[in-house]
C-alpha cells in the first residue's frame, strides 16, 4: 500500500514523522544559559540563549576516562555544583524507571556512584551535600562528603510497602512520579508511605517475543506481579513522613485524611513549610495543608469542593514563593491562576476569565509577573503573563499553539511554536517575547510533507443544538461531487482533547492520501471550554459521548462527499471504549465498521482513581457502571477489529478477554490482533508500522470493497 508519491506507511507511523526538537532543556542559574545533553548521553554542555554558542562543557565522559558509559538522563543541583547522571535504565511503569545513579562533582569531576544495585528518584539536597533515593522499597540518604549512608527506612517490601516511591495507581493518574521532598535548609527529608498490603493484586504474563525478547521465558511464560486497584476496591493507605538529618530519626507528620484518602502533591514553601494536599476519595473536596516538620503542627490554608470532581492536575500546583501561593483553580467555571497568602486569607484570581490555563511556568519576581500558557479559544495555546492587578500580557501570537521554556530569571525564554500546516519551530526571545534568534525551524523537515493533507477546522451542530468542535483531512484532489469512505477518528475521555491547532502528522494523513476522508469530533466531556461543558459527563461516562459521536458521524453521512453507507470509528484506549460504545447501539448505529484498540469494556475493571473521580463508586453508581460495551454485545452493529498488547499494566487484559467471551457466547464474528509482551501503547521494534498497516487493510476491505 504505498501513498501517492514518495511516501508511504512508515512515514506517518515511525520516530522519523516527529520533526526535530532541541531536546531537554534545563535552565542554568545564571539566567543567561542552559544546560543540553549531547544526543549520545555523553556529554553535556551550558549554551548561551542569546548566541547559542557552548559556554562549557559541564560533562564529557570520554575525557573523564568513561569511554563505554553513556548518560540517559541528568539533573543540575540547586547549588549549580553537582549534577545527577543516571543510566542503565530500566523501565518500571510508564513513566517510572530504576537505574544507576552518579553525582558528579564539578569542582574535582569526581563521580559518586550511589551503587551497584539499581535505585529509584534519586534527588539532591539543595546544598548538594546528600542525596535521597529508593532501593527496594526503602529510603536510602547517602553523604557526598563522608560516601556514609543512612537507610531511612527498613518496613519497604514489593507489593506490600512501598517507601517514598507511589504505587502504580499514583503514577499513573496523579502523574506523581516522586515523593522524596528536600526542605530549603537540607536538614529534613519528607516522604510518603503507601500500604498496598490490601490491594489487590494483578498481573502481567511474559512471554519469550522477539521484540525485547525474555529468554528465560523460553519454554515457560513468566509474570509480573504489582497491586492495581480496580473501581471500589481497597487502595493503598498513606502516611506523611518527616527524617531529620540531624537526629537520624523519622516521625509521622499528623495530616488530616481519610482512611481512603489521597495526598497527591506535598512540596516544601521557601519558609520551610511542608505544604501538603489532600484529597477525598471521591475526588470533589481538597484541603492544603502547612506542616511545621519540627514540631508537627498543621494548618489548613485552602479548601475547595466541587459537585462533580476537581481537576487537582491543572498546570502542575501548587507553586510556592516567599508571599504567596500560586493556584490552578477551576473554582469560579474557568481553570485560573489564581495568587494566595500563606495563610489562605486572600485568594485572588489573576488569569482572565473565560479561558483555562494549561500550564505555568513561574513567577517573574522582579518584574512582578507570573507567566503562563492558557488557551485561546480552545483550539489555540497562547503564551502570557499577568501581574498581580490581572493586566494580561501576551508574549506569542494568537490562532497558534504556542509553549516556552524560560531561563531561570525569566529574561529569556525558548519558544516552540506550531500550527495545523506549519511544524514545530523554536526560537529565542527575550523576556518580553522580541525575537533573538531562530533554534530550528523544521524548514526541510516541512518540505518533505508539504503535499500532505492537514486538518481542517469546523464546528459541529448536533442533533440536540450542541456545538462541538471538529477537524476534517480530506485527500488532496479531493472532489465534492464524489462519495468518499469516512473514518471517524476519536479520544472523547473526560477533559481530553483531540481538536486543536496544532502540527500533526500520523496515519491519519496517510489515509486521506490513500482516498479516505478523516473526522473528528471532540464531544461533550471534554477540554478547553470550562468545567460546565467538561463535568456533564459526571456519573455517566460513556453515556453523552455517544449520543455526539453518532450525531456526527449522521452529520457526515448527510453531506453530499461520504458514501453513508462507508462510515468507520477508530479509537485507542479511552477512544477504544467509546469506538465499542458507538458500534453498540443496535440499528441506531451509523458505522459499518470500527476499530477498537486497548479498550476499557467495563469501569468495573479500571483503575480506582481514573474510575472513581469520573463515576463515583461502583455500589453508588450501578447504572452508570452496568453501561459498557460489555454488557451491550447483543447490539454491536458493525465489523469489528480489536486489538490489544498482552502485557497492558493500564488497561488490563481483563477487559478484552470477558469482552471476547462475551462476543463468542453470541455469536458475533470480529477480527483479532494481539501484540506479546506490548504494553498500554504498543509500541517499540516499528511495531506501529505492522499495526496501522493491518488497520488500513481492514479498512480497505470494509469500506472499499
């Protein structure tokens, strides 16, 4: 199946249709620089934003006598001397990984390796003198002067206590990676425990494969074991905790939780407060805390409660500076930024209103000004500050998506900058948003998909007056007179978006190249327009959904180019629920066919704090948690393809093999594809090539033929 002219499948579906970007950038403390690791690990050099010429060269392997090591990873310490360098790693969960740990010294280059067995979270002290990590479920605190370490704590074990690093469910849903938190001093280390002792357990299958083969599986399959609390299920049970360097001793800090409560950020103020939040189970009422880790006293400083749930999320706060608190709050229907005394007596918003902030990235103390991206409209990212009277500046320009990554002193900043039809470019600018110097600008890159067609924008009204956004890649000599096969492509999970104006190029394109005509719709539920339009979901997920994506896809059929009787869902994950969702709906259903990959096909098999925030709790809810694709087999209209990985850690196995038990046991005829050993994403080894090609061939059979 080749594309017309020069491209073909591998181009839309490999590492080589991303452009280029300028990698991980971390700013030095001197405002001018940054720091940049070379692509092979070896090395890692401070670079002038303004002229982009090397200032030094921090570390070089080589020349430090480690010719056959290489770095995946580094972080620079607070005190600018020291540099944590890990490599060898090995993945863990999605984001999580253990590997070797170095500090490197940069007054003597001397390497401190942290040991032979693999840590976890390795963090530095401010003053890097220490440095925190995890070994087997255990806190350990090494000396970077005296090489001494003290083990923190010694209860950790797998599947029962887990030390400083979250379970999975945090990791996962919280994007809580760590909870080791250095106070300003260095004289206190603050940690979570999680209990998982009662959670429980769940499992992976290993096989030998071929992609990243297991040869001890050669003959026998093995497993992996981890705690995945599903929907009503008991989680684990947290405890904050404080170690004082001084004395040696850890204490448990007395935070106000709910035996099935969540603490899913702490962060230590610059007056060296542990500022602590918590949430319910049910995930609709937050307080924040401020802990003295001396002599235990805690204080409530702010609260929120919601009708539906709270987006805890949003922009990544707290944040934390020497007269306030700064706050991503959807408290008044918008996701605001909003700036807060110490002690929770002022709250006051800053951002406009009407539009929702999706990131911060600090606070511009001597120019008195907090900076931003929010949305604008919510197809488009723009980058802004504000200062504390709510006078908006706009540091990028409008109808783009746009994102920046400022120095430390916030006098400079790196932009990267897309839209629907032009690729990523990144440029210098300094504080004020004037242009210095052009990093890359993709220029060749774009050239090489310049024929490709990109998306176009519209708005959608529903059969029940609902406006919902939507885009459209029609084949580049696409002819309004002709009928067109429609694939109706979406994501359509709570807050989500899929909709937006920004340098795409994935299968999609490649199928409009080959004669398709690509939709796709973001329904009610989810982001960018404010809490009213994304909570209506609340309890009834899969539900509304639905109702809009059909609507659309009868939307489509009406217009003069699709051939109504061709019409295809696709979706992935949350998208692979909701395409099973659509196919079931009996007669009502619009699509001839769909593709479902790595679908939930009951919540009753999700994870806790997904589920639960969404849905409620499964007792409370039986309704809302009876409606799945599971239970509407006997309506599934339509060819299906499911595919899945065998080794999914997020969606588990569970869900696609009751589903399968229950297409069997009526009878229903489906085509099949399982990926050994692939995890949630199914990817590695140009898997996805293999796997949009057996998509596009049950496409072609489907509405082609």
């Amino acid at each position: 199946m080749l594309a017309t002219g020069a491209l073909t499948l591998e181009d839309f579906t490999l590492g080589s249709r991303f452009p280029t970007n300028v990698g991980e950038v971390t700013p030095a403390a001197d405002g001018k620089s940054y720091y940049v690791m070379s692509d092979d690990g070896s090395r890692i050099d401070r670079v002038d934003y303004f002229t982009g010429d090397i200032v030094a060269t921090v570390m070089n392997s080589r020349e430090m006598g480690l010719s056959e090591k290489w770095f995946d990873g580094y972080r620079v310490g607070d005190d600018g001397n020291k540099v944590l360098l890990w490599s060898d790693s090995e993945p863990i969960y999605r984001n999580s990984f253990k590997a070797h740990y170095y500090v490197l010294d940069l007054t003597d280059l001397k390497l401190h390796s942290l040991g032979d067995i693999k840590q976890e979270i390795a963090t530095l002290s401010p003053d890097g003198s220490r440095v925190a990590y995890v070994v087997d479920c255990n806190v350990m605190v090494r000396d970077l002067g005296s090489d001494d370490v003290t083990t923190v704590t010694t209860d950790g074990a797998p599947t029962l206590v887990t030390n400083g690093v979250p379970d999975w469910v945090y990791q996962e849903e919280f994007g809580l990676l760590t909870s080791l938190r250095w106070s300003p001093d260095g004289n206190t280390l603050a940690y979570v425990r999680w209990n998982e002792a009662a959670v429980p357990m769940t499992w992976v299958t290993l096989y030998k494969g071929a992609c990243d083969r297991h040869d001890e599986y050669a003959l026998y399959p093995g497993r992996y074991d981890f705690k995945y609390p599903v929907a009503g299920e008991v989680n684990a049970t947290v405890s904050l905790h404080a170690w004082n360097c001084a004395t040696g001793e850890s204490t448990v800090l007395d935070v106000p939780l709910d035996d099935d409560g969540y603490i899913p950020q702490l962060e230590f103020a610059p007056d060296g407060r542990l500022m602590v939040s918590t949430l319910n189970r049910l995930q609709n009422r937050w307080f924040m805390y401020a802990v003295d880790v001396s002599s235990g006293d805690c204080s409530r400083v702010y609260e929120q409660e919601s009708a539906t749930w709270l987006l805890t999320s949003l922009a990544g706060g707290p944040h934390y500076y020497d007269d306030c608190m700064v706050l991503t709050s959807d408290r008044d229907g918008y996701a605001r930024l909003y700036c807060i005394t110490g002690d929770g007596s002022s709250v006051v918003p800053l951002s406009p209103r009407g539009e929702e902030v999706t990131a911060f990235y600090g606070y511009d103390k001597r120019g008195g000004r907090f900076l931003y991206q929010r949305t604008d409209g919510p197809l488009n990212r723009v980058v802004a500050s504000v200062n504390r009277r709510g006078r908006e500046t706009l540091l990028s320009e409008r109808g783009r998506w746009a994102s920046a990554m400022f120095s430390a002193d916030y006098s400079r900043y790196i932009e990267r900058v897309s839209d629907a039809t032009t690729p990523d470019v990144y440029t210098v600018r300094d504080g004020k948003g004037k242009l210095v110097r052009v990093v890359e600008d993709n220029l060749g890159y774009a050239m090489r998909y310049v024929e490709v067609p990109h998306r176009e924008f519209f708005e959608m009204v529903t059969e029940r007056d609902d406006t919902l956004n939507a885009y459209i890649i029609k084949p580049v000599d696409f002819d309004a007179s002709l009928r067109y096969p429609v694939i109706m492509s979406q994501y359509s999970g709570p807050g989500s978006q899929e909709v937006y104006n920004r340098w795409v190029v994935d299968w999609e394109n490649y199928a409009a190249m080959n004669g398709y005509v690509v939709v796709c719709v973001d329904p009610r539920g989810t982001g960018g327009r404010g809490v009213a339009w994304r909570s209506v979901v609340y309890r009834n997920i899969g539900l509304l959904e639905t109702e809009d994506q059909i609507s659309a896809a009868r939307f489509v059929a009406r217009q003069p180019w699709a051939d109504a009787g061709h019409i295809a869902i696709y979706g992935w994950s949350y998208g692979g629920f909701e395409a099973l969702m659509a196919m079931s709906q009996g007669d009502d259903s619009p699509y001839c066919a769909g593709v479902s990959i790595a679908p939930v096909t009951s919540w009753r098999y999700y994870d806790t704090i997904y589920t639960e925030r969404f849905m409620g709790l499964p007792e409370d809810n039986v309704e809302g948690y009876d409606r799945s694709p599971l239970t509407l087999v006997d309506n599934l209209h339509g060819d299906l393809m499911l595919i899945f990985g065998s080794a999914d850690d997020n969606v588990q196995i569970v869900n696609e093999m009751e589903y399968i038990s229950c297409l069997n046991d009526n009878g229903r005829d489906f085509e099949l594809m399982i990926y050994p050993n692939m995890n949630h994403s199914i990817n590695g080894c140009d898997i996805r090539l293999t796997l949009y090609r057996r998509v596009m061939q049950f496409l072609d059979r489907k509405l082609k033929q």
